[in-house]
C-alpha cells in the first residue's frame, strides 16, 4: 500500500493540513507529523538545543513541539518503520514564490525528505484569506500520482502555488522567480515608549519574467517549480576559476 508523510508549517491545527489529508488518503495510508504550533518562516531549522516530543493525537496524527524539518527527521527516522513513498508538505497559508522560498518551512520539509531520498513535494495557497482549498487538494492528488507512478528527477522536488478556490487558469511548470518586500520593517513602540521592529507585510518587487513562478500565479495559473538539493552556481564554478583565476594561485585583486 502506497504511504504519505504529511507535514507543514502551519501547524496541526492550519485547515490546509487537513485538506491535504483528505485529499490525499484516496491514494494511500496517510501519517500526519506536523509542528504542534505555527512555525512559518523557520526555513530549514533543525533543534539542536533541547529535546523534542512526539505526541501521538490519534491513529497516524502527530506532533512534534518543533520545527518542520524536526518532523521530517524524527517522523522518518522514529515513527516510520520504512520510508514512505511520498512526503507532501503543505497546503500553506499563503505562497512560496520567489525568494520567499528561502524563508519557508513548508518548502524546506519538502527538501528534508529529499535529502532522505523520499519523493517529496510543497504545496501553497495564495490569494485572500480565508483560503479556498478546493483547487489545492486537486491538484495534490494529481501531482501526488503523477510522482508516484513516474517519479521524479535526482535530489529535486516540487514547490506547487495554487490560486485560492476552486478553478485556475492553467498548469506552468515555472522557474523561481525574484520577489523581495520593501518597507517590511516596521518600527512600533513598546508601552513604555522603547521601540521594536516588527517585519512583515511591505510592497512585493518582483522581476518580470514571464517564465516565472511569481508571473504565472500572477496571471492565475498553478505554478510548478522543479527545485534542487545543489545550490551550486554551476556558472560560478567557471567565473572564479576563469576570470579570477583563484585555482591558478592568483589571489591578489
Ligand atoms: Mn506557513
């Protein structure tokens, strides 16, 4: 029988989790393992400097008092006596596109199951709270078969966004994109008058490349991105030893 690995970083209690796992369970044995509160923006973090506590909630729901990729590593490592066939993280709050991808928890579970070689993918809703996850779940069952009857690429996984509701323009298999927020820092001030500096929220800036997953969410499509393991800038491999010459013991200006 088919298994799933649930996880996201919204936490158990995000309806996107549940989506996800009845969208999912018509596949196969789904096991939730999710943080037992909101833990977006946590990207990769691993938590080396306490103990972690699984809790078991019900048959295949649980929760670990940390991060995402806590519950990647101790659910793969603790809970599953062999590794599922698939790891789907989400259905986020929220998108994941453009360099908000490196702030993500959701994204970030997706590349902890990859680099334990499990089939892994990431899915986000976008648009105008409260989230419709209708054409979400669709599309998870959809992407869910097609990884599991053809697989995917070598240490590569998918970040899926999704429009909110229930019909999207059309499938774009993408590239990330750039997306940075101006004016996110706001400066607050305590009841005592001390100030604080509370970031979110800001003006997104974006490149306009049409072939990007920022673009075709914009246009109301479902962005696909293929992601890799290697952050490696394979053109920067040729820069630093071509043109600075760092191999050829040039290390002057
Ligand atoms: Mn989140």
């Amino acid at each position: 029988m088919t298994t799933i690995l649930i996880t996201n970083d919204d936490g158990i209690h995000s309806p996107g989790i549940l989506a996800l796992q009845q969208a999912l369970s018509e596949l196969g044995k789904t096991t939730v393992i999710a943080p037992d509160r909101d833990n977006s923006a946590v990207s990769h973090s691993l938590t080396m400097n306490r103990p972690l506590k699984i809790h078991k909630l019900a048959d295949n729901f649980y929760t670990v008092d940390g991060t995402p990729t806590d519950c990647v590593a101790v659910g793969l490592k603790k809970i599953f006596k062999v590794p599922p066939d698939l790891l789907v993280s989400g259905i986020n709050a929220g998108t994941n596109l453009g360099d908000d991808i490196s702030y993500s928890g959701t994204v970030s579970a997706a590349i902890e199951g990859t680099m334990y070689g499990v089939p892994s993918m990431a899915l986000s809703v976008g648009g105008e709270p409260p989230y419709d996850f209708r054409a979400a779940m669709q599309i998870a069952t959809c992407m869910a078969r097609k990884i599991l009857n053809n697989s995917l690429p070598e240490n590569t996984l998918l970040n899926i966004n999704i429009p909110s509701g229930s019909v999207y323009k059309t499938i774009k298999v993408t590239r990330q994109g750039r997306r940075l927020w101006e004016n996110s820092i706001h400066e607050t001030l305590d009841p005592r008058g001390n100030k604080h500096y509370w970031i979110g929220g800001g003006t997104a800036v974006t490149d306009p490349g049409e072939d990007t997953d920022v673009h075709a969410f914009a246009t109301g499509n479902v962005s696909i991105t293929p992601i890799q393991l290697d952050l490696t800038n394979h053109t920067g491999i040729t820069y630093l030893k071509e043109k600075w010459r760092l191999e050829d013991g040039a290390t002057g200006d």
